[in-house]
C-alpha cells in the first residue's frame, strides 16, 4: 500500500480488522521494522487522539516520529496553482511537501474543511496536493470529507464487541452548538458498508449526507424507530450537506439518552458534549464504550503504518 487516504484503500475489512487486533496482542513485535525510519505529522487542526494514537502507534513500530502545528509554526502554505503570493502565504506547497519529503519516510497530514465551500472541500485540496508533490507516502489524519484512521477504529472495536455475526448498527445524528464537518460520518459510513452488518442512518429531514456516500444504506427519520433492537449506536453531529455547512436544526430531543439507548452499546469518535450530545448516564455506564473505542486508535494508525512500511 502506497497511501492511506480512505477507507477505500482497504482491500479486505476482515482481514485488516484480525491483523489489527494481532498488533494490539502484541504491539511491539514490529519494533523493527520502522527502525531508523520517520514519520511527519502535521497538524493544521487541533487534535489530541489522533495526535497521541498515531505517535503511539509510530513508536510500537520503532518510528521517530516529528510533530508540527502547521498553522501556528510553519509559514503560511499556498495551495492553489500559479497564484501570485503577494499575501498572507509565505510557502508554497511544492516547496513545502518537497522539502518534508527529504526529512521524513512518511507524512501523516491533518486538514478540516472550510464548510463554506462544498466544492473546494470535496476537491480535498490538501491531502490531494501533498500526494502529489511529496515524494513519500501520505496519511490521511482527517480530511475536508474524511477520517479513515477513524473509521478503521469503528470497525474494530464493533468486531471485538459484537456478540452475534451480524449486529445491527446505527449512526445517529446529535445536536450540537457548533457547524461540525462530515469527515466522521462519511469514513464510518464507508467502514460499516465494508462490514457484514445490518446498518442504519438516523438523522433529521434536511441532514442527508452525501448521497454518492451513503449509497443505497437506508436512512430513517425517525431516531426511535431507527433504535429498534440496535447493538450499536454511533452517535455523531454533521452540519447540513445540501445547506452546505449550516445548522439547521438543533431540537435537544436528538441527544442521546439512557432510556433511547436499550441494550445497545454507545459509540462517539470524541470529544463528546456531555448533555448535549449524550447525557451523563449514558457515557458513564457500562454501555459506553468510548474509551475502548478510542484505545483502537493506536492499533487502527499501527495496522497503516505497517502496511506502508512493508512496502517502503
């Protein structure tokens, strides 16, 4: 495997997810493989699992792994093309992915959408431009319209919690005070399509996603009749898709309580809004499964890590 930008790039979910869970037994029987080798991570977002799992996850291996916050350390990076740099850019990306190139054997990039532009956003100028002028391979860390890492997390830990072979799973939409990206959705989304799963969308009229993304997964209105007998419950906000990047509704009743979850196990990508997302008796029960889910990380970045070395 030359680049992890999707979760397209997995050939076989099964395989990838027993793989996975191989490393996680034992994390450090690679220790060599990534020896002398190092890997960029740069941050043009804020982030703190994705941070630590990922350098974690380089370290089980025997990375080196460097970090950066691009947006407050680095110059100003241009993106677009014979663009007259007279402003608040100092760098352009050819340089910039070049020049990391010499330094690092692989770079890891993270890069939110701007949800003012749909189509710039779906364009995925970042990710894309780093493929193509670094000369190493490339990680997607989150992008404008995905977060494989994470998706690959998700389905990890629904095969190690499930208890029958083919649960039923649920994305729910949550209010939220804030305009969040689809990125999550979409890669989970992608993941359980990948999965011998029955699965369902939940959201409000006026919330579907990308319909080239959702595909023919149902999607229901009406959160309690989508709810019946759930084994999981991943629960996420999104900002409108055909509104692009507004929220248009924000009706309280869409969090997630004890009462609407059953017996179904609680999943959330984190950081959660406790009360407004889900409510305190949820994420402190049993049912929550947040903490293991978020552990996966460190497995789901090693499992890409490995397959990229292997072939370096």
């Amino acid at each position: 495997m030359k680049h992890y930008t999707s979760i397209n790039d997995i050939d076989n979910m099964h395989c990838w997810i027993e793989e996975a869970k191989a490393l996680k037994a034992n994390p450090l029987k690679h220790i060599d493989l990534g020896k002398h080798k190092t890997i960029g991570l740069l941050f043009f977002n804020s982030s703190l699992r994705t941070r630590l799992s990922t350098q974690k996850a380089a370290l089980n291996l025997g990375m080196d792994p460097i970090v950066m916050n691009v947006s407050g350390d680095a110059w100003g990076i241009e993106f677009g093309d014979d663009t007259i740099m007279n402003g608040n850019t100092a760098e352009h990306i050819k340089e910039a992915a070049a020049v990391v190139s010499q330094y690092c054997d692989i770079i890891a990039v993270r890069a939110f959408p701007t949800l003012t532009d749909k189509a710039l956003d779906e364009s995925e100028l970042v990710i894309n431009a780093f493929m193509k002028y670094a000369s190493v391979p490339i990680v997607n860390m989150e992008s404008a319209t995905g977060h494989p890492l994470q998706g690959l997390t998700d389905a990890i830990t629904i095969s190690e919690f499930a208890t029958k072979p083919k649960p039923k799973v649920v994305l729910s939409w949550a209010p939220h005070v804030k305009a969040l990206p689809h990125a999550v959705a979409n890669s989970f989304i992608q993941a359980m399509q990948k999965m011998d799963v029955e699965f369902v969308i939940t959201n409000p009229e006026g919330y579907n996603l990308n319909p080239s993304i959702t595909a023919n997964t149902p999607i229901i209105h009406n959160q309690k009749e989508a709810f019946k007998n759930a084994d999981f419950i991943y629960v996420k906000n999104w900002s409108s898709y055909t509104d692009y990047g507004k929220i248009m509704n924000t009706d309280p009743h869409w969090m997630i309580t004890k009462e609407k979850l059953g017996n179904a196990k609680f999943m959330h990508c984190l950081p959660v809004r406790r009360n407004v997302i889900v409510e305190d008796a949820v994420l402190d029960s049993d049912s929550s499964i947040v903490i293991q889910q978020a552990n996966n990380r460190t497995y789901a970045a090693q499992l890409v890590l490995k397959k990229i070395l292997e072939n370096l």
